[in-house]
C-alpha cells in the first residue's frame, strides 16, 4: 500500500486555519507528482472553542482506490505522521468526543513521525509523551505554537516550514519538488514562503524516541455503557454535590469523571496563597468550577478541572496573586496548596521561578490588540526560518481567489 | 504498489479544485447563477451558506444573500423570489429543516422548482450534529423531489442537473439533496470544475412562463380552496412526480452528452453487482466503507455488490426491481429509523419491500440500521450484515426482524 496518513494535532480557535491550511498543503503537494488526496477535519470535535484539542487529517495515495481504502475508516485508526502545532499538546489530548485521554503518538504508527513546533529540548518534550511499545521518532521545527484567532491569520510560515518537514520526513508522497509548486500555487503561498519551507526542510531536528522512555502515567480511559444501561429520556445523573476538606473545613466540588478538560490548557494558573485575601473572585468567576476551597480559606485551582482561560489572573485584585504559566513548564497536575502546605519557604522559591520566567509567562492566546503583530514582528519575535516577514502577506496571491 | 503518476486529469476547460462536498454545491450554484439564496446557520449545513457567501464577496457570484431570522423564513423568502422568476437556493439540517416544515409543505403545490441542500443531521433530542438521514425523509412524501449524493464531485454535479430537472416545465418541483453531515460536507476532495460555458450549453435560464408573478401577467397564487378543488390539485403534483421520471433520465443523459461524464444510469450505483449473491444497499456516503469491505470479502471467495440509491423521490422501483431480482438475497442498510414501521425497518428497507411486492421474483431481504447520529459504519459491520443476508440466501427466508449494527449492547 502506497498511501500516507497524516494527523494535525492542534488548538480550537487558535489554530484551526492553521491546521486546516497543512492538511490542504499536504494533499495539493502530493498532487503535484499525480496523487490523490483528502483532507478533513475530525467532526466530533468542537474546534469552535478556545483552545480545544481538536484533529485534521490528511491521506494521500497513489491510486483512488487506496484512497478509498483509507477512508473507509472516516477517522484513521493509525497515522504515518502525526503533526502537533502546539507542544503543551505532547502530555496527550481529551476530544470532545468521549474518548478519555489520548496521549499524543497514540495513533502513530511503529517507527512513524510526531512532528511537532517547539522550543523546548527533546528531553523536556519526551517527559510530556506518554511511553509506548513501540518506538517511534521525535521531529522539531524549532518555533513557538503558532496562535491566531478565527479572523485574523498570523502569518509567521508556520504552515509551510511544517510542509517542508514532511517533505524530509515522507519525501517519496511529499517531493521537496511538490511541496515548493504547491505554496506557490496556494493562493496563501509566495516566494518567501517557498525558502522557508526548503530551510525547515534542512533544518529539521528529529531523534528516535525508545520505548523505555516517555511519561509511564496511564492516561485516563473508561467504558461506555451498553444502550440498555443507560437512563431512557435522555438523562444523565447530574455530578452529586461536594464535599468539605479536612475537619469540615472548606469545600471540594464533586467533578465529571468522564470528562476533564484539561487538556484545552496552554497555561495555567499559579498560586501565590501568602497574598491570597480570600475575595472569592476567582472562585465566582471561574467557568469551569476548577477552583476548591481551602481549610484556611484560600483558593486552589485544580488541574483536572482547569481550562487554562485566565480569567482568574484577570479578576484577582492582588498583584502577581494568580499568575499564568505557560503549560510546558509544568510536569504533573498535582495541588499547588498542598506544596505550599508542606514547605512555605520551598513553594515560594517554585513559585518565583515560575512566573518569573519571561517565555513562560508570555499569553500564548492569540491577538488580544489591534497592532500586536506588528509589535511582535518588530520585536524580531516570529521566527519564519527564511527571509524577512512583513506584514500584509496574505494579499500576495490574493488574485488566485477570483480566478 | 508501483507509483501511477497521473496525467492533469482536468480538460482544458475544467479546473481541479480540492474543495468539500459544501464548497461544490457552491460551485455549482455559481455556474447556474442563481439569484436569490438565503441562509440561517445550523451545522453542517452551515458550511455552504459560508462557501455561497465567499464566492459573494469574492465577486465570483452576483446575488441577493438573505440572511433570515430563522429556516421558517428563510423557506418561505425564496418561495417567493421564486415565482417571481428567481432561480433560488436554500438549504438546512436537522431540526433546523423541521423549523422549516410549513413552508417545506407548500412548496411543491406551488410548483416552486427550488433547490435544497440538506445537510443531513440527527434530529434533536439528544443534541448532536451527527448523519442520520431522517431530517431529509421529512418531505418525502409531499412532492419534494429527494436525492442523496456520494462525492464532492457528485455534489457538484447534481447540483447542476438538479435545477435541469426541477425548472423542467413538465415537473417543477422543489429537490433537496442530502448530503451526508461530517463524511461529505466537511471532507475536501479533488474535483472538477466545468467552465460556465458548458454549464451555460446544458442548463437553460428559469422560465415560469404563465405562474410567473408580474405586472403583465396578473395571476393570484394560492387561493383558499375547498373540497370541490383539493383532490386535483394533488393530482397535477402526482402527475408532475410521474413526469420527473422521464425528465431525470434526459437529464443526466444531457449532462453526459456536454461533460462526457455522468452515471448512465441515474438512480442507482450498482458496484459489482453483476454477479452479485447478496447485493447491499445503501444510500450516500456510507457507500466507502461497503465497497471497501466488498473488496475484502470479494477476496474471499464471497460474491457481494452495493446498490447505491441516488434517488429517493421519484423511487425507481422499475429498474430496482430488475437489478434485484438476480440477487440471492438484499440487505438494505438504513441510515435512519421509523419507530412502529413494518418488521420496526428503517425507511428504505421497507421502500425496497413495497418495490418489490409485485416481482415475479423476490429474494429474502434483511433490514439493517447502522450509523445513527454520525456513528461511523465499520466494515465488520458490514461483512456480520453479509454473513447474515448469506445465511439468509441458503435458508430462501426473509429474516422478520431488524437487526442494529454498531450499538453497544
């Protein structure tokens, strides 16, 4: 069977034309040495909303009727090349649609591809992506997660350097040849594009992960009732009412066991419980119900419950009292209060290290003012890989549009 | 297997677009120029009123764009637009195409040869955006023309056949074509464009002629009537769906005289069926896994083929009989269900039963239902359906009950 699958992995809102703009590189590339393709996004999935995990796929095959092959299954079970846009997604991905945790190569196939955008080491990565059996390789483009919004598109080439990466990682499906007329042709491609997509494809980083090492935890799974098992009118039982901490005190909200949400996080909240004033606000206003209430009456977010959207950063009175931190920097979802609680003097020391970092601590969201991308790109922020960005590129092949 | 590197497979007059089952419908209405569309969001539909309004403001599209308060009116704007001469477009999913259902019923006794895209959806509740084709089979007996499409490049197509047939004066009806929710309207495939040229050499301009609301031809539309005029009235419409037979078979044969492609058969897909034992049948995108598994049992030793049903309404219950009579045995794979019906089948099953009533041959036939609210259909569901119509073909009787594939239980 000659045909390649290939997954992109990446964040609702943030990242959908993104994703959607790969999955069509891909299958326009392969055409041009006469394959055929297909491109589409997984259903079950909500990309609609911030930060959400969500999936594209792309297959492409020598022949239609391979192509058909593949798409008989309308979500692949196996994937040649797995793309993540964003590497806070290497600790795995909860869709929409009820499937637990999956960890991030968990489609990959034996000794296939995760390529991903990232600064951080392969190590620090390879602590994030859950342990296999087999073992499969590591590939870097060497950028950060690439965020935009539904309207607007950042325009730092990150579509076509993760184009010119599969043309080494899958050069027999995706010639560098292809790939280059393809971003010509596509009516968001050009010239600059076209040299950073051959120097992503030089520079590629990759390494072979073994099957000894990666994240050991098992990710969370569960079974789905049987039709006769499950309450008849559409009902469910509604998450029974909490519980208090120790000694009565406080309050700990019973939570979904099916349904966590946390992966949707690209940062977290970090805690400082020494300047907490115990306002409530974070705990009012908090859309996912995430923050459990202390003996001592300060405010804990819990990370099986967090989506990272920061609206406790925005609301706490306090300076610096909640602070958000970029997800890769972060190993476990354990509680913040009960570090605290163990070692004031050591929680403290963690906790300057974290929101002191500059990167971590930069909003990974996307544009949140008019100007902010000519800020960055003035900044020498946006690492395109080839020439010099300016803005205003999507107009170069704009006349492509109303042919 | 060795690399085929394909020739440009487009003519010199087409273009090779990858674009989604949506985005074609797009397409196509840009080609026929259509004058009004309106437009309500619910998903999947949603994705052509966005695809119809891209090409709007691309300036590819001249149109009135009529974003409606909900599909009630939306239905009933281009109802209007329509007998005043506008070739119009519509479309919806779901519950959103029931919200819909009291203009949907007066349409074709108008004679409003609209087009409708359904985006098939399940209906609520539970809410969910998943296929089920029962949103779709809604209409299905009031005079809408019905279809269900397979591919981008078929959506594409039919479109353009679609406002043939249903501006043809000898049956001016409404036709919804239902294209399957996720599998086709959010998957892009390579497919071809025709020029507006050949588009322009098979499909001639809109004419009402004398139901044409104007000044010069002073007409009343829809008076209030009373037993002395009903009964009638809805045998022009039976006679208009008879009519829409002849002129479907025109149709396609037109469409392949002018872009040398097309099924010669209109009605159906038959994929390996000619020496088929047990022949599936099935309609829309469900088609991919079937064939699929066809393969796979052909390699087997097993003799299967699918009946692929594009129309619905008008049912070819003729040329279905004649394809199915050599069969050992049916199973047809219903996409939707019909609570309390004969045998509790789904709606196409029992269909297939009434064809085939009359047949001087009739092989068992087993009623499935797979796929509900966009459960993907597998293709161990599809041979375990195989195997059940084959034991089935060895025992001569037809199985009196409905069997559920893909269900937990």
């Amino acid at each position: 069977m000659a045909s390649l699958i290939a997954e992109i992995v990446y964040r609702g809102i943030f990242q959908k034309n993104l994703a959607a703009r790969v999955a069509r590189g891909i299958v326009l590339s392969a055409r041009k040495s006469g394959r055929w393709g297909i491109a589409f996004g997984r259903y079950g999935d909500s990309p609609q909303r911030n930060g959400i995990p969500a999936k594209d796929f792309a297959i492409v095959a020598d022949t239609k009727e391979e192509l058909e092959q593949n798409m008989a299954r309308y979500e692949p079970k196996h994937t040649d090349v797995t793309i993540v846009l964003d590497d806070t997604l290497a600790k795995g991905v909860e869709s929409w649609a009820w499937y637990g945790l999956q960890p991030i190569n968990k489609l990959t196939v034996p000794n296939g591809t995760v390529l991903m955008t990232s600064l951080q080491s392969f190590d620090s990565l390879i602590e994030d992506v859950h342990k296999r059996e087999e073992p499969y390789t590591l590939a870097l483009i060497r950028a950060k997660a690439s965020f935009s919004g539904l309207w607007v598109y950042r325009e730092d080439h990150t579509e076509v350097r993760v184009l010119g990466a599969l043309a080494k990682i899958a050069p027999q499906f995706l010639p560098l040849d292809g790939v280059c007329q393809a971003i010509q042709e596509i009516d968001w491609g050009s010239d600059l594009k076209v040299a950073s997509a051959k120097k992503a494809h030089d520079r590629l980083e990759s390494r072979v992960v073994k099957i000894t090492e990666g994240n050991a935890e098992a990710p969370f799974a569960f079974e789905k009732p049987k039709w006769w098992e499950m309450r008849e009118g559409v009902t469910i039982p509604a998450i029974p009412i909490g519980k208090p901490k120790e000694g009565g005190e406080g309050y700990v909200p019973d939570r979904n066991p099916y349904f966590k949400k946390y992966t949707t996080r690209t940062m977290r909240p970090v805690i400082d419980f020494d300047t907490c004033v115990k306002c409530n606000l974070c705990w009012i206003s908090c859309p996912d119900s995430c923050f459990d209430v202390m003996p001592d009456g300060t405010f804990d977010a819990n990370m099986e419950a967090c989506c990272g959207c920061g609206v406790c950063e925005a609301v706490c009175p306090v300076e610096q009292c909640v602070t958000m931190v970029n997800e890769s920097l972060f190993e476990d979802n354990a509680s913040q209060w009960e570090m605290w609680r163990k070692d004031q003097a050591a929680y403290k020391t963690w906790l300057v290290t974290k929101i002191g970092d500059k990167q971590g601590t930069l909003r990974s969201h996307g544009f949140r003012f008019r100007g902010q991308y000519e800020q960055e790109l003035a900044a020498g922020d946006l690492d395109s890989g080839g020439g010099v960005i300016t803005a205003g590129i999507p107009g170069e092949n704009a006349a492509h549009k109303t042919q | 297997m060795a690399v085929v590197t394909q020739a440009a497979t487009a003519a010199s007059d087409e273009k090779e677009l990858l674009i989604s089952g949506s985005e074609a419908v797009a397409e196509a209405l840009t080609l026929a120029d259509i004058d009004v569309v309106t437009a309500y969001p619910i998903r999947p539909y949603d994705t052509v009123m966005q695809a119809i309004a891209k090409k709007i403001a691309n300036g590819q599209l001249v149109a009135e764009y009529i974003v409606a308060e909900g599909e009630h009116s939306q239905f009933e704007i281009v109802k209007h637009a329509s007998t005043v001469g506008a070739r119009v477009f519509a479309g919806s999913s779901g519950v959103g195409w029931a919200y819909a259902m009291e203009c949907l019923v007066v349409t074709p006794p108008l004679r409003v040869p609209m087009l409708a895209l359904v985006g098939n959806r399940a209906l609520d509740d539970p809410g969910a955006f998943g296929v089920e084709h029962n949103d779709a089979l809604f209409v299905r007996d009031l005079g809408w023309m019905l279809c269900w499409i397979d591919t981008s490049q078929e959506a594409l197509d039919t479109t353009l056949i679609g406002y043939r047939i249903a501006e043809d004066r000898r049956v001016f009806l409404p036709l919804a074509i239902s294209a399957d929710g996720a599998f086709l309207t959010h998957s892009q495939a390579l497919t071809l464009v025709p020029s507006k040229q050949k588009v322009d050499r098979f499909l001639p301009a809109y004419n009402r002629g004398d139901l044409q609301l104007h000044p010069d031809n002073p007409i009343t539309v829809a008076p209030q009537a009373n037993e002395d005029w009903v009964i009638e009235i809805r045998r022009q419409n039976d006679e208009a769906m008879k009519r829409a037979y002849t002129v479907i078979e025109e149709a396609y044969a037109d469409f392949r005289r002018v872009f040398g492609r097309g099924p010669e058969n209109p009605w159906f897909e038959e994929y390996m069926t000619d020496d088929a034992e047990v022949v599936l049948i099935g309609m829309g995108t469900i088609s991919l896994p079937i064939k699929v598994a066809i393969r796979e049992m052909r390699a087997q030793g097993k003799k299967v083929g699918l009946l692929r049903l594009r129309w619905f309404r008008p049912f070819p219950y003729e040329r279905l009989v004649t394809a199915l009579s050599k069969a050992q045995a049916i199973g047809v794979i219903d996409r939707n269900y019909s609570f309390g019906s004969p045998f509790a089948s789904g709606v196409v099953a029992n269909e297939v039963r009434a064809a085939m009533y009359n047949a001087e041959r009739r092989p068992p036939l087993i009623s499935f239902i797979s796929g509900l609210g966009g459960r993907e259909v597998m293709l161990d569901d599809v041979k375990k359906a195989t195997d059940i119509c084959y034991a089935a073909a060895r025992s001569g009787q037809s199985d009196a009950k409905t069997h559920w594939l893909g269900v937990r239980d």
